[in-house]
C-alpha cells in the first residue's frame, strides 16, 4: 500500500498555451511586486511613526497587510515559476503545508476584519471612551485572538485531511492546493469531511460577513440620529472598510453558499484571493488616506536627513 501512495501533485496551472502563459507570469510578477511592496511599506509605516503606532485603527492595518503579505506568498511565487515550468507539481506535505496556511491566515484576516469594525463602532458612537476601550492590551488581545480563531479553524479541518490516503489519481485543475479539489483525489470516502469542510469555511465566512453587516449598521443608524451631517462623515470613514470586507466576503460567501463544478470558477477564486485581495489593502487605505501619506513623507525625511548627517 505503502508503495503505491503518491508523493506529489501536478497542478494544471490557468492555461497550457506558452504565451498566455508567458504574459501571466509577468503579470502576476508584477502584481506581487506590488503587494509585496504595498503591504510591507504599511507595515513599516505603521511601526516606525509614532503616531500610527498608538492609533488602534493602524495598528490593526498593520496586522491586516501583514497577513495579506503572508497570504500572497503562500500561493503566488509558486505560481508565477509555475507559468516557466512544463511540469508544474507539489509535493504531498507541501500541498498539505500550503492549505494549512491559507487557512490559518484567511480565518485570521476574517477575525481582525471583525474587530476592526468594532473599533470603528466605538471611535465612531462611543468617541469619548474610545481610548480607554481600545487600550493597548485589547488590541494586543484582539490580534492574538484572531490568530487562535484562524489557528482552530485551519486544524479543524486539516486534522482529518492530513492523514488522508492518496494512491490514485493526482492531478489539481487550479493554480495551488485548494482543500475540497485535494479532498477528492483521496483513495477514501470523503463526502462526511467535504461537508464539514464547506460547513467549517462556509459558516466563518457567512457569520463574520453578518457580523461585520451588522456592526455598520449600527453605526449609521446611530450616527444619523444624533445628526444628519454626521452620516455622510461616517460614511466617508467606512466606505473604505466596507468595500474591503464586500470584495472579500462576496466571492467566498458565493463559492460555499452555492458550490459550483467549475474549474473556471474555482480558478478565478483562486486568483482573486491570491493576487487581488492582497491588493486591496494598500491601494484603498493607503491612497486615499490622508495620515497615512503623511506619515510616509515623514518616514522620507527623516531617512534623508540620517543619510545626510552621516
């Protein structure tokens, strides 16, 4: 039995015709770059500025772009050698490996959006008390608990996946290890861990999304009654937060609330969380934030100056 298990998959990629797959891998090489870039000038922006640092709302876009960061590079340097590769396979454990952490990382990032929009709530309804709720320790708090939630949600599921036989057929129609396409390559009956599978994904997704629903709702209907100048004030903070939770919950709330046999659908999921998502970070906070900016420039010059004193 032993001998017969297999020891890789092979990943059909997007396509096998050379130069779409050429253009892709510049492309995609590109918008790496970017995310890599994007996220990473966040991350050191929010550390190093003083101001930012102790603002819980950057804070915790820190730790946001810090998981997209990490998320990206999961799934997309191998994909981008990938397109240059005629055979394009993954070990068995690195197949295991990569859905571990896309997990862990997603159920993070579907937590902290959570409770960034608690923190909104109260700097939003609750301005006098927002420093003292938001302290240090809750946010410390806050961040280490979404990790226990992304760490429980990825164990959850991997726990019965990871000791799973493969001896047959080992081939992936999509661009990296993606859980329910593994799932039924196994020389087994799956179908009661396919459903705990779209029942486990599916019901984080669906109840951070009511949640995070929810927790905007309150705050506009509370904002317009205390004063009708305020909504369009409040809608303006939020706007950013509530395209970012839309464009990431939509896609995935559609895939395990309607689940689909298209590869092209599957496919397209796949590029969206690996190279979009990561994206919006630092292009919708980062652009049109104000504070953000100028705590940039400030970072510049303070860098220009230390190069000119020595």
């Amino acid at each position: 039995m032993n001998s017969s298990m297999i020891s890789e998959f092979v990943l059909l990629g997007l396509t096998n015709i050379w130069e779409l797959e050429i253009f892709f891998f510049f492309i995609f090489l590109l918008a790496y770059a970017a995310i890599v870039a994007g996220n990473f000038l966040i991350v050191v922006t929010v550390t190093f500025d003083s101001h930012l640092y102790s603002t819980p709302m950057y804070f915790l876009l820190g730790n946001l772009s810090f998981l997209d960061m990490c998320i990206s590079t999961i799934t997309t340097p191998k994909m981008v050698t990938d397109f240059l590769k005629e055979n394009k396979t993954i070990s068995l454990w690195g197949c295991m490996a990569q859905m571990f952490f896309l997990h862990f990382l997603g159920g993070s990032e579907m937590t902290l959006l959570i409770v960034m929009a608690v923190d909104r709530y109260i700097a939003i309804c609750k301005p006098l008390h927002y420093t003292s709720i938001m302290s240090r320790r809750v946010l410390t708090g806050s961040v280490l608990l979404s990790w226990v939630v992304g760490f429980v949600h990825t164990m959850s599921q991997m726990v019965f996946t990871i000791n799973l036989p493969f001896c047959g057929p080992n081939i992936l129609d999509d661009i990296f290890c993606d859980l329910p396409l593994v799932l039924k390559l196994a020389c087994t009956e799956t179908y009661v861990l396919e459903l705990l599978v779209t029942a486990d994904s599916g019901l984080l997704s669906f109840i951070c999304f009511i949640l995070l629903l929810i927790s905007y709702t309150v705050i506009l209907v509370t904002v317009r009654r205390r004063s009708s100048g305020g909504l369009s004030k409040a809608l303006s903070t939020l706007s950013a937060h509530i395209t970012v939770v839309t464009l990431f919950f939509g896609p995935c709330i559609f895939i395990y609330a309607w689940p689909v046999s298209s590869f092209s659908v599957d496919k397209f999921l796949s590029v969206f969380y690996s190279i979009i998502t990561p994206l919006l970070n630092p292009i919708i906070y980062t652009l049109r934030n104000k504070e953000m900016k100028a705590a940039m420039n400030r970072l510049r010059t303070q860098h220009v100056r230390s190069r000119q004193i020595f």
